[in-house]
C-alpha cells in the first residue's frame, strides 16, 4: 500500500476544514498540507445551500472558500470525492477509499454531520429531498421547476429557509412541523411567532403540532398525512429533521465521544488523543464562555473559528477557542436574524423594540444572566450581547430593555 508522509492532514473539506487549512497557511506553518474530503466539490459556504445557490442568485463558482484557485495558490493538496476511511492513532495513519495510507504529523478530524432521515411508510418514494450539500439544491431546484405543492417537514431554519427561498420562486409551499410555532426550540414562542408571521404573510402555509405519519403516493410522493389525520397534498417533500454528527471515523479509533455525540475536546480543540485535534459540527468542546461546560453547536461561524483555532493548536499555540457562539438565518430578502448564545433553556425573555414592528432583540436569561440574545434590526445589541454572555455576571433587566 502506497504510504504518504503529510504534516497536517486534514479530514473534510467544509467549513471548518477550510478554515483550518487557511489559517495554517497564513500564520506561516510551511509543512505540507492535506485536505481530504467525500464532496465532489471544493470547499463552500454551506449556509448559501439553502439561500442564494437555492434561489438561484449564487452560482457554484460565487460559494466556492477563497475561490477557484485557492488551494493552488496556497500549495494546499485537496482530495475531493474521497473518504478517510480509517484512523490509526497509534500508527498515526489515515486509510483513504482511494487506499492511500496518510501518516500525518497532526490530525484535524473536521467531518460535520449526516442529515437524520425519516422512516416510516413512503419515505422512499420519488420527490423527497433533504438538503445538506450543493448536489441537494441542484436536485431540489429541478424537482420543483414544474410543481405546484412543495410540502416542508420541519420547523427549524432549514425548512423556513427553504420554504422562503421557494416561495420567491414561485411555489406554493406548506410547512408541517411538531412545533406550534416556526423556530420556537431555538428564539421561544414570541419571536418564532413573528418569523411565522412574516413567512405567513408572503403565502407560505404552515400546520404546526403535527408529527408527520406517512407519505403516500405511486413511485412519487403525493400527499403527506399526520397522526391527527391532516392530508396535505405534495408533489415534492423537503425534510429538515436536524443532523447527527459524523464521528464513525473517530469513535472507531478509540476517541472519546460525549454525551451530546461529538468528538470530545478540551478548549484547544484537542481530542483524547494529543496529536488529533476536532473542530466544526462533530466538535463537543469545552466552552471557555459557557462556564467549562461541554457543547456541540451546528453553526457555520463555530466551525470557522474552531477551524482556526485549532489550525493554531495544531502548531503549538495556547489560545483556547473562546468566541461566543453566532449565528445567522434569513428568510428570503424578507427578514434577517442574528443570534448569539446559545441558550440550552432560559427562564426569562426580556425584549428590547417591538416584535409587531420587525425591529427587536430578545435577551434570553438563566437566572439571572444573559444566556442568549436574538436581534431583528438591531444588530448593535450583538456586542453588549457577547459581553454579557461572556462575563457570566448578573445583569439589570432594566438596563436590557431600555439600553441606547
Ligand atoms: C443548508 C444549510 C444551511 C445552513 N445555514 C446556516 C446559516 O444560515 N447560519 C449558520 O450559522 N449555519 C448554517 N448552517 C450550518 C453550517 O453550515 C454548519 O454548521 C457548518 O457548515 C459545519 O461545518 P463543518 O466543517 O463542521 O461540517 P461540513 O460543512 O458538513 O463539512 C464536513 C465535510 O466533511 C466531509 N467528510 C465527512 N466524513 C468524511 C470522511 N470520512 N472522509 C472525508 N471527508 C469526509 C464531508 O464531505 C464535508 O466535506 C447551514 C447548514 C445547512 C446544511
């Protein structure tokens, strides 16, 4: 078997891996570097998936990480359309599909999520979708050119996502979702309630505390019906169920998997083992801002700074990962929410602005500290926000209504 030496190998190739790979080259480590990744495509910015590329605004070149030509540039090696399909850590190997045996110097296990699918009677029947990767837009954007009932099974940012970008293309979209209320797990009833809104607003259907039974139909899908026997009809199903982390590699090698199902890590993005390092959706780290405890958080800005972080770790740096958690969603070009946090449960919400008027932010509260905080319009809010959830320090409810 042909065996390779490379200093920092690098498995996948999404945001995190990305931006692994750039920060190493731009704080001057000089060693050879190794992305593998089972995309058929570059590196890119995932969160357009389901906006811009989508809607057609993007094209693939316009999401690509650094461009066309960035890994030429930078001598960075990118192996697309391959796997890692093993990891030695004693041997300090990785087995590639393509037999390949890298034995790297550092390892960067950067492989995200798998989407959860559904299963129950009908799933594999034509026309329903899940949306991970720029392949799944492509077929989306083609199975819905002619239709004219989309039906969303979620209520999570990727169906109200998708549901906006598809309604401004002109389908008829319905959400189905277990929630009463569009992304009410994450913001709470009151601000999922104006995102429900405003999707309401522009035609987009929605049928909330309904656990979808089946999908019928012949070869393709054709209606959706609930427990509580509410048929919608469906020429195309796209189902945003949430993912799991992809951590078959790591937890075969022996790395320590936490209880949330990620790749366990201290601060510095290190795994169990001192040589490799997790960063991005499979990362369940030790939180510096949330008190030391133990977090795995879905977000592209996590899995960028993790990605950095660890691109430092990897060459001895000290600094611990410790930027609080953001993340952002649109709603087509209707409305626009930032988020920083997160809170795993709050007690309070205290709103600063008017939520009917579109221009708010909600402060979430643990007790009495600042957990979370969401803005509509108010992206000032975010830096106080950062500082709040940093300091960890009881706060003036007073104070957060009212703030200038
Ligand atoms: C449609 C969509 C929209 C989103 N929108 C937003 C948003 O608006 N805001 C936000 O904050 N977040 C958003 N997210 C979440 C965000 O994109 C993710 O949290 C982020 O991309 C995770 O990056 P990652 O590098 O950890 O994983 P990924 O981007 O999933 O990359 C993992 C990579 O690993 C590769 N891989 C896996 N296993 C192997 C293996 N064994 N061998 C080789 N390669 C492997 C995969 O092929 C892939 O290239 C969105 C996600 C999706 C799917």
């Amino acid at each position: 078997m042909p065996e390779r030496e490379i200093e920092f190998l690098i498995v996948g190739g999404g945001d995190a891996g990305f931006a692994a790979a750039q920060k190493l080259r731009e704080e001057g480590a000089d060693g050879s570097i190794l992305v593998v990744s089972r995309d058929p495509d570059p590196p890119y910015d995932r969160t357009a998936v389901s906006k811009g590329f989508l809607g057609g605004e993007k094209s693939r070149e316009d999401v690509l990480l650094g461009g066309a030509d960035w890994f030429d540039e930078n001598n960075v090696e990118l192996l697309t359309r391959t796997s890692a399909m093993k990891l030695d850590p004693e041997a300090h190997t990785v087995t590639l599909s393509n037999k390949d045996v890298i034995r790297y110097g550092k390892l960067l296990l950067a492989t995200g999520a798998n989407i959860r699918r559904l299963r129950f009677e009908g799933c594999d029947l034509d026309g329903i979708h899940y949306l991970r990767a720029l392949g799944n837009a492509d077929s989306i954007r083609k199975d819905t050119e002619n239709v004219e009932n989309v039906v969303l099974v979620g209520g999570s940012y990727i169906a109200t996502e998708v549901a906006a970008t598809l309604t401004a293309l002109g389908r008829k979209c319905t959400i189905v979702m277990q929630e009463d209320t569009t992304l009410e797990r994450t913001f709470g009833k009151q601000a999922g309630g104006f995102f429900q809104k405003v999707l309401e607003e522009h035609g987009v259907e929605i049928h909330g505390g309904q656990d979808v039974e089946r999908f019928e139909g012949e070869g393709r899908v054709a209606k959706v019906v609930t427990k509580a026997g509410l048929e919608l009809p469906a020429d195309t199903v796209i189902v945003g169920a949430g993912v799991t982390p992809d951590v078959m590699l790591a937890s075969r090698a022996g790395l320590t998997i936490g209880e949330r199902g990620g790749v366990c890590t201290n601060p510095h993005l290190q795994t169990s083992d001192p040589d490799i390092y997790a960063a991005g959706d499979i990362a369940e780290y030790e939180s510096v801002v949330h008190g030391g405890e133990r977090i795995r958080i879905e977000h592209w800005d996590v899995a960028e700074n993790q990605g950095k972080a660890a691109a430092l770790s990897m060459m001895g740096r000290e600094d611990p990962y410790d930027t609080v958690p953001y993340f952002f969603s649109d709603l087509s070009d209707w409305t626009w929410m930032e988020y920083v946090g997160p809170a795993f449960g709050w007690s309070e919400e205290i709103v600063r602005g008017s939520i009917e008027e579109g221009e708010f932010t909600v402060w979430y509260l643990d007790g009495d500290r600042v957990a979370a905080a969401l803005t509509v319009g108010r992206s000032d809010d975010l830096e106080r926000a950062r500082e709040l959830i940093k300091s960890r320090e009881p706060v003036d409810r007073k104070e957060l209504a009212e703030l200038p």
